[in-house]
C-alpha cells in the first residue's frame, strides 16, 4: 500500500510538471511521451485520475495528518 500510494505521488508530481511546462511554453510534454497518440494520451490522463483518487482515499481512509492537531 505504501508504494502504490508513493507511485501515486510520483505519477501526479510528474503530471503536475508536464502541465506546468504546457502552459508556461506550449510545449506538450505527454503528447510527445505518446508519441501523438491519442488513446495513449488519454490512458496517462486516466491513470492521473485514478492516482488522484487513489490519493483521495488514502487521506480518508488513513487520515495522516490527524496527529497534527
């Protein structure tokens, strides 16, 4: 459980970047990774959603900021 929610974090901080880099330059970083493909554009977009929810319900679930009360 630990990796696949570090694996999340990791997914997302580089999601993250690379739309950072489109909006600053206009440069697509994901569309040149999928090589211009569209469904495989749109699987990385997906696997950025289901790391998001993933995230989500890690928070919930495990609540780790409670101690910071």
């Amino acid at each position: 459980m630990k990796l696949t929610t570090i694996l999340c974090c990791a997914w997302l901080i580089f999601f993250g970047i690379s739309a950072a880099v489109w909006a600053l330059t206009g440069f697509d970083l994901l569309a040149l990774l999928t090589f211009g493909s569209a469904v495989a554009y749109r699987a990385l977009l997906t696997l950025a959603g289901v790391g998001a929810l993933w995230l989500l319900f890690w928070l919930i679930a495990f609540r780790p900021t409670h101690e910071l009360r």
